[in-house]
C-alpha cells in the first residue's frame, strides 16, 4: 500500500506532536514529508531523525546552523524561515498538508498548500478568521479537500457527511466553557494566565488555552463555522458543555439532531482529516458510555465573558474586521501570557482596536496583510 505523505507546520506544538503520534500509531499508512517549527529546534531534530522526513524548516534563523548540523548524517533538507516553507511546498510531492502552526502565521503557507492542491488538514483556526473569503475561493478554484481538524468543526463536517445543508436550521457549537467558567466577574479581575493554563479537559498549546478561558476560542470558532459551512450568525447557537465528550451538534428542520461524541482527544479528528472520506482503526482510547452518566449543558454567560460577542459582531460587520480582532486578540493575549494586563484588558483591546482601526467592506490579501499589522501595532499602544 502506498503511504498518504503528510506535511506538518508547526509539528513541534500540541496539535503538531499528537498528530505524530497519529503517524506513529499508522505507520503502514501515513509518512511525513516535512516538518516546521518556529524556534524549538531540539524537538524538531528529535522528530526529525525518528521520522526522516524529506525535509524540515526551522522559522528562527539563530537556529538553523544547529538543526542543519545536527541532521546532516542523514538526507534530510534543512531550511529556514517562512518563505523556505512557501518554497518547499511549491515543490513538494506530499498529498495532505496538516496546518498546526498557531495564529497569522498560518496564512501564507496555506494559501501555497492550496494552490499546489494539497489536501488541508485545517487546525489553525485564524487563517479562517482573517481571510474566510480569499481561502474559501480559493479552496474552491483548485478543488481540494478542506477538512477542518478543529474538533467542533470536525464534529460538523461528520454531522453533515450526506446530508442536504439547506435542510439545517441551526447549529450547536459546544465549549467547555474553560477554566474560569464558575468564576465571579470579580474573581475574573485578578485572575493570572498561570491559572488559564490548567484547562479542565484540553491540553493545548498557550494561545488557545487563553483564548478558552476568555471564550474568545469560541468566537472565533463561530466564524470558522461561517466559512467552512456557510451557516449565518443567526444559526450559530454556543452552548457550554464541560465534559467534552460532545463536539458539537447539527439541529435540521424535522427537528432531529446529530452530535458527535468522542473523548476529548484531538488525536481523533486529526486522524480523520488524513483518512477522509474512510476510518481508520487505531489504538486510541475509546469512549465507553457507562462513564458518560453525567453530561450537562448550559448557556454561556456574555457578561462575563464579552469575547464571544465581539466575534459575532466582527462577524456580521464583514470585511477586515475579524482580521482586526484576530490581531488584536493575539497581542493581547500575548500580553496576558506574560502577566502584563489584566483578564478584562482583552476584550478591551479588542474592542478598542475594532472601533479604531479603518473598516475595509472587501479586503484583499495585502489589505489584510496591512490591517493585521496596522491593528498589532495600535494594539500594543493601548497595553
Ligand atoms: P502550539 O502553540 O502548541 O504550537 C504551535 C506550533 O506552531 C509550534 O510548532 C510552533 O513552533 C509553531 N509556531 C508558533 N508560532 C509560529 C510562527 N509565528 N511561525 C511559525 N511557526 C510558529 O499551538 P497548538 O498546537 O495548540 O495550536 C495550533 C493551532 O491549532 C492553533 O491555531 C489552534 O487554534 C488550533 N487548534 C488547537 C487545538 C489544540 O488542542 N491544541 C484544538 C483546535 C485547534 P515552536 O514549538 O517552535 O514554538
Ligand atoms: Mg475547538
């Protein structure tokens, strides 16, 4: 059997990691063709001289000399920086590429990966966020299969395997609803990042750890669904589900609804955008029903946590605006992950950077390229 080659941006995070273990757990199935990191150079050559990829990029050029010493008894290309990703994907004969690097700068290689008409494996949910619409047309021209890894996406993408989308009348986006759910809005002014981090059901990498606990995630999980599915805010509904065992849920207009349930283990929906439109078995922890006594649902509380409301709004104003909140959330975010502003501080940033920066109705790419500094930089000012 030929194996599926799989490219994996940002293989040294969390979702980069599990879904080496994917590999791992398949290896008569999927090979790896290239792997990227953005500074961790010591896990990097750990992945690479178990995996002999073709190929590694290291983003951080202080770095490269290590990484290409390190690997040069073996025939794997070393590289580094961004534009050396855009270049091997341009050149590179692997069938899927995996996008797990986090935040913009996921963007560009995407837009490569398509264009060479590689399968996406989409973790990296901010690529949607800012440029829904340039990637939807996109995806839509060379014709490739877009298959979202984000686990509520991939819940909906199985729950709608088949059937007819105008038949849906709403969608049910569950959240664990993070680490501060029960919090006080007092209690919320204080609480520290080091606290974010323990996430009750996730482990994740950083930024989306935050953005859990400020229900930002959600968010910006609402205008993922927007372009993967094409479903209007409206038919968008959150609701918080702590155990995480339901992914999220498709209600259709005879009033039935499917869900998908699984452990929480994004190891799952990574597997199933490699073996799409088949399953795969594998030695993954399965879900046994007579430990699901105690599933519970419950609104989420905007008060509280105003992130998700600021991505309903950038979503219906369109344009640049997701972009600005995407940007601004991740400077503020950043800030917040280095103790330097306050649980509340984020939203207000991003509310702050959406009423400042210039409303663009139909952005294109360098325009979004141009509005996500310009908002970096206005969002660090207000820090
Ligand atoms: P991590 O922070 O754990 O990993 C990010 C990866 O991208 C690392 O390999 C990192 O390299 C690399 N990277 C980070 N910044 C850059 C940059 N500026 N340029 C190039 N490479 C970079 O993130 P996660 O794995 O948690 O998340 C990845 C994406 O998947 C995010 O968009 C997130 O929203 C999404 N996602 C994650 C889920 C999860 O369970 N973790 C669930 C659903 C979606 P290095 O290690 O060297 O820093
Ligand atoms: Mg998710």
């Amino acid at each position: 059997m030929k194996r599926q080659s799989i490219g994996i941006l940002g293989s040294t995070g969390s979702i980069g990691t599990q879904a080496i273990e994917v590999v791992r757990d398949n290896s008569e199935r999927y090979e790896v063709d290239f792997l990227t990191a953005n500074s961790n150079a010591e896990l990097l050559i750990k992945q690479a001289i178990e995996l002999i990829p073709n190929a590694v990029v290291i983003y951080d050029e202080t770095q490269y000399s290590l990484v290409k010493e390190s690997l040069s008894h073996l025939p794997i290309k070393v590289f580094c920086g961004e534009q050396s990703v855009i270049d091997y994907i341009d050149i590179s004969e692997c069938q899927t590429v995996l996008v797990a690097i986090s935040g913009f700068a996921g963007l560009m290689p995407v837009l490569k990966a398509i264009e060479k008409k590689k399968r996406i494996a989409l973790a990296n949910k901010e690529v949607l966020v800012v440029a829904g619409e340039i990637v939807k047309s996109l995806v839509e021209k060379y014709r490739v299969d877009f298959i979202p890894v984000d686990s509520e996406h991939s819940a909906l993408f199985q729950c709608l395997m088949g059937e007819d989308l105008n038949q849906v009348e709403k969608i049910i986006l569950t959240a664990s609803g993070g680490p501060f759910r029960n919090f006080t809005k007092e209690h919320l002014l204080t609480v520290k990042a080091s606290q974010a981090l323990c996430h009750p059901t996730w482990k994740m990498g950083n930024k989306i750890t935050i953005d859990s606990a400020t229900l930002m995630n959600k968010g910006l999980e609402v205008i993922e669904t927007f372009w993967l599915f094409g479903f209007m805010p409206e038919q968008i509904d959150v609701l918080i589900h702590p155990q995480s065992v339901i992914h999220s849920m498709v209600q259709f207009s005879d009033g039935s609804i499917k869900a998908q349930l699984s452990k929480p283990d994004m190891k799952i929906p990574i597997q199933f955008a490699f073996s799409f439109p088949y399953r795969h078995a594998n030695t993954f922890e399965k879900t046994s029903f007579s430990h699901l006594a105690n599933l519970t649902f419950e609104k989420p509380d905007h008060e509280r946590f105003p992130c998700l409301n600021l991505a309903y709004q950038a979503l219906k104003k369109g344009g640049n605006v997701p972009c600005i909140l995407n940007a601004a959330n991740e400077i503020a975010v950043d800030a917040y992950l280095k103790d330097k502003i306050g649980f509340y501080d984020i939203p207000r940033i991003v509310y702050e950077s959406i009423s400042k920066i210039s409303l663009i109705q139909q952005p294109t790419l360098q325009q979004l390229i141009d509005t996500d500094k310009e908002t970096r930089i206005f969002a660090q000012s207000i820090i």
